[in-house]
C-alpha cells in the first residue's frame, strides 16, 4: 500500500493514513508535513477518495445508506452519487470479453 501511494521511507505517514477510517478527517498542522511534492498529495488524495468511494459504496450495497445520506455525506447531488456508484460498479465487473 505505502509504494502507491508514494510514501515510502515515512513509516509514520503511512501508518496515519492506514488509521484513517470512511468518516473520519486527517487534520495536518502544515501541509508540508503531509506530502513532500504535489504528486505526492495528488497520489494520497487519489488513494484517500476511492478508499471513501468503496466504503460508501458497501454502505449502499448493504442498505446502510441511502443515495440520498450519500448524497448529503459527499455534498454533491444525487446524481453525482449515481455516477460515482456506476463507476465503482463498472470497474469491477468482469469483462465481456474474458479480460481481453
């Protein structure tokens, strides 16, 4: 996980972030002591956002949330829910094609 997301060598960040759960918020006091370069940042948010993505999407599937809590919990409109739902679905469907 921690070669990912770039951080290797900071042993303490990658156990800040395997600590983050769906709901909760990593506050950093300066935002160079989270990432060393802007790929970097962009790699953890990237990681961070479909970590959040997957996890809403298990809420959905189990009936634990509504499009509508989703929609609220990610301040965007239920169509974005929508959207982002079918992605995650997609990706992970088999292909047609026998992994062609």
């Amino acid at each position: 996980m921690s070669e990912r997301v770039g951080y290797r060598g900071r042993p303490g960040l990658a156990q800040a972030l395997a600590a983050v759960r769906a709901d909760d918020t990593l506050v950093v006091g300066k935002f160079d002591r989270l990432t060393r370069s802007v790929s970097d940042a962009r790699h953890i948010g990237r990681w961070l956002t479909v970590r959040q993505q997957t996890h809403r999407g298990q809420q959905h599937r189990s009936g634990e949330r509504t499009i509508a809590d989703l929609a609220e919990l990610f301040s965007g409109s239920r169509a974005t829910v929508y959207r982002v739902l079918e992605r995650r679905q997609s990706a992970h469907a088999p292909s047609r094609f026998g992994g062609l």
